[in-house]
C-alpha cells in the first residue's frame, strides 16, 4: 500500500516501511494511506477472533509490504508476557456502560498497544528498505508516549530514543517511568514550557533540511513514535474491532447493532484510530471525543473553529493537556475530501494566526459522527468518586474525563445507543487525584510513595506493571530551554 502526506501531492508517495521509518512527511504533513483499504473481514467474524488475530489482520490490511510471517512474528512479540490480561483488552461493565481497558501492558497505559508494535513494525521496515543508518525515534509527549516509546524501543539495535516532555506537565509517576528506565539508547528530557512548546520544537526539528542532511552525514535518520507515525496509529484501530467483537460475543449487543464510543484525547490519535474502524465498516454511531479544561477540541467540534489562542491549563489529566492536536489533520484531510491544497492552508493559519475556521459543508459531517464535551479538575474528581461509590470500580483521571461526558451526553441526547468509554490507564498512574477523589482528602504523598497509600484504601492485589515502579532509581532529572532542543540532541548524537 502506498502513503501520502496530507499537504503534498499524490504522486508522491511512499510504500508502508518507509512512511513508517520517516515518521513525519518532509512537507509537515501526515502520512495516510493513497486509497483507504477496504476491510478484509466481515463484522460475523469479529466475535471469533482474538486480539493477537484481530491485530495481525489490521496490520496485514494497511502495510502489505510485511510478510505474513513478518506480521505475525510482530504481533506475537507486542503481545506476549509484558502484558497482565492475556485477553489485552479487557471489557468492564459499570454503571450499565462498558470501559474498554487499555492498560494492562507494561507502562499501564493505552500508549503500550501500539508502542510495543511499533519497534516491531520499525525493525522489519529497516530490514525490508535496507537501511544501514540508525533510526533516531524523536518525540514530544505529555507522560505516556515517552514511558512507551522508551519501554518499547528500549536496547532495540539500530535505534536511538530522545524524548522532551513538558517540565512540571508530567505527573510524578509518570515523570519516575520516564526518569527509571533502563536502556542504553534512552533519553528523557524535560524543557521549559508546555507539550506544545514541544511539540512544536520536535515538528520544527523533523522540517529542518540543513539539520536533517547533517544527520545523514553522520549515518543517522529521524523518526517519530508519536501518533504523527502512521505505525503507532494503524495498531490502535484494533482494539475498537475486538471490542465490538467481544460484546457481541457477551450477547451485550446483536451483531450490526451500533454503539458509541467516548473518547477521553488531547492528540486525537486515539479517536482518530477509532473513525478508522467507522470507515471499515464497524458500526460506530457516535464518537464523543471527551477533552479536559483544554478544550480546544470540544469548542471545535461545537461551533467549528479551532482556536489555540487560550490560556493553557495544568490540569489532574496531564496527557490531555494539548492546544494542538496533530491528529486532527489527518480527519480534516478526509472530511476535505483529500484536498491537500486546503489542509496545508488550514495548517499554515494555524501556525500563522493561532486558528481557522473548517467549510460549512465539512463542520456538517463532523456533527454527524462526532459530539464532544469536556470535563473540568473538580468533575473528573467527582465522576472517579461516581463510579467508586457504584460497585467500587476505580479509574484513572483521563479514564474519568471520557466516563464523566459519556454520561453526560447520555442525559442531554437521550441517546440509548450501548456506550463504550475508552479507559486508558490504570488509575495507580495517578494516585494522588484518586486517592483523594475517592476518600475526600489530600494525598499526603506523591509517586510511588502514593501509589502505596491509594493501595491500602483499595486492597487487592498489584499488577505486574505497577509493581515494577518500586524497582529501580530514576536518574537527575535535566531541563533545558525549547530553543536548546537540536543542540541538545547534536550532543547526544556527538554530530560532527
């Protein structure tokens, strides 16, 4: 199959291995695929099927350049003994909607689907174009890209890790993940300012011709583990296929009944993966992109202008918080009808102007499949306690944000439709907002040290995953400004 940027012409294109090992298209934009492929599968099979064979037939669709043998040895790496669930993904039921559960890998949290498929996907695509330059993976995250992409990729040879993650925008076991994993090839560095800072530092760096060649020279090449990357996106339309396989399997719904799926994003990579699985044919009636008090997303899909120019928050969903989500360009590609022209207009207003305003035609098709609310500090608080005090089922803070709009577009749209609420990480990731959302008091700890105090107020037993954040020292943690990013990353590299 082959790849496009949404900025640049059609004739130029690439085939799956080298979209995937450039990360990022030359021209700014995101890959996608030149013509949409049509499912190899029909809705009767879902039921039946693992999620190792969900996944490998989602691979195998979107980069038929890998071998089925390659594919399949790739999934069964991803999805071994790192994670605690053999299923992957299990399916809760509370409070009569269900929580599709995507933390059960070894960074607890939704990012390990595809960023421990990701260096499988990598290594084979520098097999097949015969690279003999290392891979530099270069990425900007607000917690949990970082902690999976260097889990992921971590004594991976060939490869390199650097990520620059907000200073203070991480929460503090997100920040010792980071801090404490182990790999010779990993960096994590903190910069002044926020995951757009970063992000937009990182894209500028990608774009850089002169730095770019100077890489080469020095027998390196850039790539990204951002959802910007089509391989870390492609993975994720998996888990929407098993879901809706799974409950019909359950007898929860009929085979072709439609169900909604709430959403908790800031990049909108996660929900993105999800209309993927609508434009394959799964029978998705809504998609509620759930946002936190940075809710560039929820004025967008409501009134049709997206308009980074606001007071960004630090908020107790810190993955989310995100005033540019670099996802959105390739919906926008789609609902344009593949008008490249318009998209890099769109995204040079953006840059240039700080928003822009989507056609009335395309704002139509987005309120036909998208609605989209957002959840504040004190609400997410109030919806883990919510969901607690019903039959003692505890979520994370983001988990919250997408469970408190599903309910409350519930009430509002009367919609009965079976709702699925994305949950995308393990509520032991952010102790301190659940201890305190569930007992109604400060945490007096933080890290880990907290994650022992919300433990003896919920019991059980600990996950493979959370006990690992006890073993191992994180080191100094280094801060630097934006503008000192390609240096930086010249040091580490020691480029000539």
């Amino acid at each position: 199959m082959k790849y496009r940027s949404t900025r640049g012409s059609k004739e130029n294109t690439l085939n799956a291995p080298a979209a995937i090992i450039q990360g990022l298209a030359q021209d700014g934009g995101l890959y996608v695929p030149l013509a949409f492929p049509k499912a190899n599968f029909k809705l009767e099979d879902l039921p039946k099927l693992s999620y190792k064979q969900i996944s490998a037939m989602i691979i195998s669709l979107f980069f038929d350049d890998f071998s089925k043998e390659q594919i399949k040895s790739a999934v069964i790496n991803a999805y071994s003994e790192q994670w605690d669930d053999r299923s992957i993904v299990p399916i809760e039921k509370h409070d009569d909607n269900f929580y599709m559960e995507l933390f059960h890998g070894p960074t607890l949290a939704f990012k390990d689907i595809a960023l421990q498929m990701l260096p499988q996907l990598m290594t084979r695509a520098v097999q097949i174009k015969k690279i003999d330059r290392d891979i530099i993976i270069l990425t900007a995250t607000s917690g949990d890209t970082g902690t999976a992409s260097m889990r992921g990729f971590a004594n991976q040879n060939g490869t390199q890790v650097i990520v620059f993650y907000p200073e203070g925008g991480v929460s503090p076991v997100q920040l010792k993940q980071m801090l404490s994993q182990r790999g010779n090839n990993l960096r994590a560095i903190a910069i002044k300012g926020n995951f757009d800072d970063a992000q937009t530092e990182v894209k500028k760096i990608f774009n850089d011709k002169t730095f770019r060649t100077k890489l080469n020279q020095n027998g390196f090449q850039f790539s990204s583990a951002n959802s910007m990357n089509i391989g870390r996106l492609v993975p994720q339309i998996s888990y929407y296929l098993y879901t809706y396989g799974q409950l019909v399997r359950r007898q929860e719904i009929k085979l072709g009944d439609k169900v909604n799926f709430a959403v908790p994003t800031g990049n909108f990579g996660d929900i993105l993966a999800g209309y993927y699985a609508k434009k394959l044919g799964l029978p998705i009636n809504k998609l509620v992109c759930a946002s936190n008090e940075n809710n560039v997303l929820t004025d967008f899909f409501n009134n049709g202008v997206y308009d980074k120019r606001r007071k960004f928050h630090l908020t107790n969903a810190p993955a989310m918080d995100i005033l540019v989500s670099s996802n959105l360009e390739r919906l926008l590609f789609d609902l344009y009808q593949e008008d490249s022209q318009e998209i890099a207009s769109l995204m040079n207003q953006l840059t240039q102007r700080g928003h822009y305003q989507v056609s009335g035609e395309v704002f139509s098709k987005m309120q036909d499949i998208f609605a989209a609310a957002f959840a504040s500090e004190d609400e997410v608080k109030a919806e883990i306690k919510r969901i607690y005090d019903y039959d003692r089922y505890v979520i994370d803070p983001h988990t919250a944000v997408g469970s408190y709009v599903a309910h409350q577009y519930q009430q509002k749209s009367k919609d009965k439709t079976p709702m699925v609420i994305v949950s995308t990480a393990s509520p032991y990731k952010f102790p301190e907002t659940v201890y305190t959302a569930i007992t109604g008091r400060e945490c007096p700890q933080t890290g880990v040290a907290a994650i022992k105090k919300l433990h003896d107020e919920l019991g059980g037993q600990l996950s493979i995953g959370v006990r690992a954040l006890f073993d191992h020292e994180p080191h100094k943690e280094m801060i630097i400004d934006p503008s000192n990013m390609e240096a930086e990353i010249s040091s580490i590299l020691n480029l000539k």
